[in-house]
C-alpha cells in the first residue's frame, strides 16, 4: 500500500496505528466515500477494534494491496482530526529502528496536537525568506543572548526552535513576537504552527511538530539531558531534528556552551566557536579546592574556603550535592568498614530516620556497624539533609535545603540541594559543588558531559566574571578535563580528551549502545548476535551503527514473561 489519498470512486484502504497502550500493531480498515477526501496520512481516525471504538493514525492509504478483501475489511468509524503532517509520519519508521522498537505509537503521540483539531487557519508569516543559514554547532559562551543568531536562522524561512525547558521556550517565543515575527509556540498552539509561521518554539517533542516549508532547525543547548526522552522509546531530539533537516532539505544548527561529542562527530568542520576574549568573559571565575592533602578518615565537605563565602553576609550561596537524605556512603569509626547490605551487600544510606537502608534491594537496618557493633559511623559521602546542619553552623546563618521533592523554596541567603537548586533559585553570587568528583567519576560513559552541564548551569546562575560570578568546585580531581576547560572557559579541552576516549573505547558516536534491563536481558542481547556484557543488573549490547543495533533490538525475540526495558543510548549508564 503507497500512501496517498485517491479518488473518491476508488476502493481505499487505510492502514491505521491504534492508540493503544502495548498493542503495537496495525490494521487495515476501508475507507467510506464520505471520509475520502479528509483521511490521508497522519489523519486521527476511530475505528472499530475487538468490539470497541479506539481512536488511532492513519500512516498509509491506497488502494487494496490484495492481501484481505476489501469486503472482509471493516470500515473507519469516524474521522477525527488533522493529525501529525505526512513527512512526520514517514519519519516515525525511521525513529522507531534507529531507537530499537517497532513501536510506532510514541512517536505519533509526540506528533500529534494535544486535543482534536479539525481545521488550521491560514498561514501567518512576515518574513520573505531570503538565503538559508547552513547546518553547523555553535558554540555560543553560557552567558551569551541566543536571540540574534536565532533571528538570523529565521530570516531564511520557516524555522522550528527547540530548548530543553518549557519556561525558556515559553520566554524565547514572547521575545520573538515582539520583534514582530509570527510566531507558534507548541503543543498549546499547535493548530497555528500546522497553519503556518515564520517560528514554531518548543521543547523536545517540538522536534515533532508541524511547520510546512521548513528551512532551519535550531536546538539551543544541545547538550542538556532533558532533549531526550526519558521513557523507552529513549529518543534524542537533535538526532531526530538533523535526521529531519536532512530529509526535508533544510539546514540544522546546534547551539551550546559545551557541544556534545555526538554533535561535534556530526558537523566536522561546520564549527563555529566565538573568540578567545568573548568566550572567556562569557564564563564565571572558578575556584577549585584541591582536596587531595586532606586526611582520609577527617573529611568534611564545609572546607575553610567555602566557609569564607558562607559567612559574608554580602553573598548569596547556592551549594550543590547529588545526594538526598543524612548519609549516602558510611563508614564504621571504629573498625573503618564501610557499611553494606547484609542481603546483597550494596553500599547503604541513612535515611532522615537514623536508620540505615538499602537502595538496591530496600532492606532497612539499624545504624549499627555488622563487623563490631559500633553505632559511631564517619560519613564519607553526607547527603542535603545532613549536610544542611553541617552548613547551617558554618554559615551562622539559615540554610534551606532543596531537593527534586520540594514544593516551595523558601527565601534564603544560603541553600544546599541536590541539581534541582540549580533551577529553583535565582540571582546567586556563589555556586559552591560540594562533591563534584560524584559526578566526574560516575559510572556513566556521559559522566564528563554531564558534569559539565552542571557547570554550565551555575554559570548561568551565577553570571559572567565581570559581574563577580563565581563558582567554587571541591574535588580531589583538580586537573580533570572538565575543570581545565572550565578554568580557561575553552570547552575543547574537554571535547578532545572526551572524544579519543570514546573513539579508543567504542563508545557513542563512534559505536552504537543499548542497555537493557530486566528479567531475561542476557537471553534477548543474546538473540541479537551483537556483542554484549553484564554489569550487575544491566546488560549492554552494542553495535557498530545505531540502525543495525536498532534493527536488531527490535526483531530479537522477547523471553516469555519477560518485563524489560530497552534504552538505546543510554543517558544514565
């Protein structure tokens, strides 16, 4: 069956996607005469299905392919709604293998507008699109203004921009209207962006959203983890924008402080980077604790430099730990045993309780030390909640601690949180990382990406040098590729140690990776052929593209019972 509506006396078959959660079929339903004009491709019909109406996708339409009469076929139930555009759909497939699945759902989800439409209005454009920007990263310093290179990638026509967080895209789209551009910020005004304007904004399901005659795309902080769905399909908007661009002709630009090693090996030598002297009083001043010559067992994460910041009364400080509750690793005082899990012998925390719990299986214990029996535990690694106090009488001043679980952040001169401060509070002089090294050795491939996200962040947060930003980093790694290229504001440092170690270790770009977890994960990466390894509770199967990986993920076979969940290219392994 080859998309494309018919003629209205012809016999047309349409091959429809239900939205239905685990059924990742389709089905061929006939198409009445009365409906022939308005279904076509990504069209939101209802159909019959098992004695129920469900609403669904129309992905093909055509005339009968022979395989079932057409008289056997049941017809549509009802025409719903404009749906995803027709090149939207055709991208789906695609999707769907490079991310290994053969799901098509989520994707159209992620295409599709938020309630039923029935008619766009006309198209709303002021902009005679004149030459096209051309595909490239931009590397554009943490406290730099997007919005001249982005007006300058709308002058070329119709242009789709998308930015990790819905509060900046919602900011970025009002800036543009006021220039006087027509502008469509989606999901909320999706009808308007499939109508036609000179910017759609959004964030990463915007990758999927309407815009006819579309010229440019433009991801604006390319790095940020939020750009990829957290949810199996794992897929990342800029690898569906540049696979987009490139089939619709049109040019994609990467934009970031720090570009990934993904869209670095992308764009080659389509590199633009600013100057020496923009870039380096675009980035904060950073100090760096050298934590190395401390002793061991009388560690404490409020060192003297940082107490100097909490205690002047002048500066707002922001302190930043990955880690919730009292403790997260401890030792035993008097025996200098860590403490494990009796049942599967995983590191343990202290919960705000005292107790010590497991976060591996759940097993909670007293705080009491299994090798002798003593109750006085070093903590080696304190979470916010102990921290806090630790903070509190330091600063001689309160502290509020703030984690992912706070609803109100209340008003503060000193907080402690885990990341989550990091978009909670604003107008900051001092951004302490109290443990960075957490994040730099990570037991992710990612980690020195990530880690510089968060520096990037608190740049953000903090300001440029001129205006006194400052960030204090405590770590016993001083000369870690992710501070030098911080200290000297010259992300290559960090881009050219992270890219040879990657390429050496065949990880992404350079060869495709999927983790998979769950009951019977050996047996599936097993079915695949691919080459595979355990690592405690995830196996990673990897391949040397990410359309073979995908291709094979999703014919391999599922072990009867079997609950697992794939993540191809995996942000947190």
């Amino acid at each position: 069956m080859s998309p494309g509506p018919g003629a209205a006396d012809e016999v047309l078959v349409a091959r429809v996607v239900p939205d239905v959660t685990g059924l990742d079929k389709h089905f061929d339903y006939l198409v009445p005469e009365a409906m022939a004009d308005a279904v076509r491709p990504g069209s939101q019909v209802r159909v019959p299905l098992h004695g129920r109406r469900v609403g669904g996708w129309v992905i093909a339409v055509g005339p009968p392919d022979g395989s079932v009469a057409p008289d056997r076929l049941l017809p549509l139930a009802k025409w719903s709604g404009i749906g995803p555009a027709p090149e939207l759909v055709e991208l789906a497939p695609w999707a769907a293998t490079r991310w290994g699945t053969d799901r098509l759902r989520p994707f159209l989800v992620a295409a599709s507008p938020p309630t039923l439409v029935r008619a766009v209005p006309p198209p709303n454009r002021t902009v005679d699109p004149g030459p096209t920007t051309s595909s490239a990263v931009h590397r554009v310093p943490p406290n730099t203004d997007p919005l001249p290179l982005v007006l300058g990638a709308a002058a070329g026509g119709p242009l789709l921009v998308l930015h990790p967080t819905l509060a900046a895209a919602r900011a970025l789209a009002n800036r543009l209207r006021r220039t006087g551009l027509a502008v469509a910020l989606v999901p909320e005004q999706w009808a308007r962006a499939a109508g036609g304007v000179d910017v759609v904004v959004g964030t990463r399901a915007g990758v999927w959203a309407p815009c006819p005659g579309l010229a440019t795309i433009v991801v604006l902080d390319e790095h940020d983890e939020s750009l990829q769905e957290e949810r199996t399909p794992t897929w990342h908007a800029r690898d569906v924008a540049i696979e987009r661009a490139r089939r619709a002709g049109a040019a994609c630009v990467l934009v970031s402080p720090s570009p990934s090693v993904t869209a670095l090996e992308w764009a080659g030598d389509r590199f633009v980077r600013p100057s020496v002297a923009e870039e380096r009083a675009s980035w904060p001043l950073l100090e760096v604790v050298d934590r190395t010559q401390e002793e061991p067992w009388k560690r404490s994460l409020v060192t003297s430099e940082l107490i100097r910041h909490l205690r002047d009364p002048q500066q707002r400080v922001v302190c930043v730990l990955n880690v919730v509750g009292r403790a997260r690793l401890l030792a035993c005082r008097a025996c200098r045993n860590l403490q494990r899990c009796e049942r599967c012998d995983a590191a343990v925390r202290q919960d705000d309780a005292g107790s010590f719990v497991c976060a591996r299986c759940g097993t909670v214990r007293p705080a009491v030390c299994q090798h002798c029996g003593s109750m006085a535990m070093a903590n080696v690694r304190p979470g916010v909640s102990r921290i806090r106090e630790e903070l509190e009488a330091a600063a001689a001043r309160p502290v509020v601690a703030v984690t992912g679980d706070s609803d109100h952040v209340a008003p503060a001169d000193v907080y402690v949180g885990t990341e989550a401060v990091l978009h909670r509070v604003r107008n900051t002089d001092v951004v302490a990382f109290l443990d960075l090294d957490a994040e730099l050795l990570a037991p992710r491939y990612r980690a020195a990406e990530q880690a510089m996200a968060l520096l990037v962040r608190a740049a953000r947060l903090v300001g440029p040098r001129a205006a006194g930003g400052r960030l204090l980093v405590q770590t016993f790694l001083p000369h870690h590729e992710v501070l030098e290229a911080v200290l000297h504001a010259d992300p290559t440092r960090l881009a050219v140690v992270e890219t040879e170690r990657r390429r050496l270790l065949g990880l992404p770009p350079f060869r495709a990776l999927a983790a998979v977890q769950g009951n019977g994960a050996d047996e599936l990466a097993a079915s695949t052929g691919l080459e595979h390894t355990t690592a405690g509770t995830v196996t990673l199967v990897r391949g040397d593209t990410w359309l073979e990986l995908g291709e094979r993920l999703a014919a391999a076979p599922r072990p009867p019972g079997s609950r697992l969940r794939v993540e191809v290219d995996p942000p947190r392994r």
